[in-house]
C-alpha cells in the first residue's frame, strides 16, 4: 500500500508533464497555422554552384486542408499542391493530368529543396500524431526556450522517427527544429529568424532548412505576406479547384 501510495503522484506528475509539453507544441502551431491562413512565400534553394528561387501561395484551413500554388519560375507556374485530410493530390498543367501522391512520398525532396512534400502540405499533425516531453530549456536569440523532444505515435504514418522542437516560452514561436530519421540519425535542422508581426501577430518570417550531411547547401523559406482567420470553404480544397488555380 505504501509503494501505491508513492507511486501515485508521480505517475501523475508524468501526465501533467506530457499535457503541458502537448499544450505547448498546440499553442506553438496554433500561432503560426490560426484557423485559416493564405500566404504568399518566397523559397530560395541555395547549393554549393547555383542557386534558384521560387514563389508560392498557400491557402490553409486547420490541419486538414491546404492548397499550394507555384506562381515562379515561368517554368513551374501552375503546379498545385493539395491536401485533404490524408491524401495529397497533385496538379500538373503541362501534363493536365491529376497525381495522388502515396504516403511514401512524404519524406521526398518538394520541387527540389530541402523541405519534404510533408513539411510544405503537413500531411503529419504536429500535436496529434506525436507524443511530446519537456527535455529542457536553452536560450535563442535572446528568447528563453522550451526544449521538446516529439516521438511519433505508433499507429501515426510519420515521416520522422523523432523531433527536437525549441519553443519560445513567451511568444510561442518554433524557433529550432532537429529532424531524425527512424535510427536516430539528424537528417535536417530548421532555423527560424526575423520575428516580425504579420496581420496582427509576431511570427518567424525566415526560415532555414540545412541538411546534415549536404555542405554549404540550405533552403531559406521567407514570407512576403499572411493573412489569417479569412475565411475560406471547405469546397475550396478540391482536385477541381487545383486545375482553376492552377491555370
């Protein structure tokens, strides 16, 4: 009876523990997804011998829909990205032709950079198809900063065999993101820069994604423009709409 009696408040401890990191990460995706966000986004692969960018549009409603639109360079202006729910589509104008892209696409390089089509369609929910786990605190940019280490679910489709997310503690923005694949090795990290408020809220707008084992190579993502909490219809999201967006 004494060991239950002990034991009780810990495993009570873990719970609250594991609730607060998970409000955290939720706050943290919340600030930066609102209910419905539209953006218009500047990306910019840099390699060792040559450098190209891109400009995109994103349309976003929750964790379940998301439409993504290249409007530059010439040559991929048109290709349509969506998500709905658990399936991801995309359009091809050149091609005028529909591809549903399978869950093993995910983890593939998106239009050449170095985000996947899982970073830029978040076909993975952050909050609900992980678990997550307080490890510590750092300091960023002068900003103190939850440590979080997220570990997939074991039922969830995950891209990721583990995540190690720094959150700032006072604006919940992700400010650094470790990304490891199923044996625990770091295959990309995420930097965040340049807080800046946008329609009403302070948000990173740069972000760097540079790969571990690829020198003097990153992709910098930058926002030109956000809106959020417009609304959008659900019908907005759909393969016919891509073909209309697209063109």
């Amino acid at each position: 009876m004494r060991f239950a009696i002990l034991l009780i408040p810990v495993s009570f401890v873990l719970q609250v523990a594991a609730q607060d990191a998970r409000s955290i990460v939720k706050k943290a995706d919340e600030k930066m997804r609102g209910s419905t966000s539209q953006a218009t986004i500047l990306i910019k692969s840099i390699r060792p011998t040559w450098s190209r960018e891109m400009e995109i549009r994103t349309w976003m409603k929750g964790n379940e829909l998301a439409m993504v639109l290249i409007q530059l360079p010439v040559k991929d202006k048109g290709i349509v990205f969506l998500k709905r729910r658990k399936e991801v589509w995309n359009w091809m104008p050149a091609l005028e032709k529909t591809i549903k892209l399978p869950p093993s696409m995910m983890s593939q390089s998106w239009m050449g950079t170095d985000f996947t089509n899982d970073d830029l369609v978040k076909e993975s929910s952050i909050v609900n198809d992980y678990d997550h786990t307080i490890i510590g605190d750092t300091v960023i940019d002068n900003r103190n900063c939850y440590i979080i280490r997220m570990m997939p679910k074991p039922e969830a489709a995950i891209v990721w065999g583990k995540l190690i997310v720094c959150i700032d503690k006072q604006e919940f923005m992700e400010l650094h993101i470790r990304f490891y694949d199923e044996d625990g090795k770091l295959i990309n990290t995420m930097n965040a820069y340049d807080a800046k408020i946008m329609d009403g809220r302070l948000i990173p707008t740069r972000l760097e994604m540079v790969p571990a084992d690829k020198k003097n190579q990153k992709t910098v993502m930058i926002y030109k423009s956000i809106l959020y909490n417009k609304a959008i219809e659900d019908g907005f999201f759909t393969t016919e709409r891509m073909k209309v967006a697209g063109r």
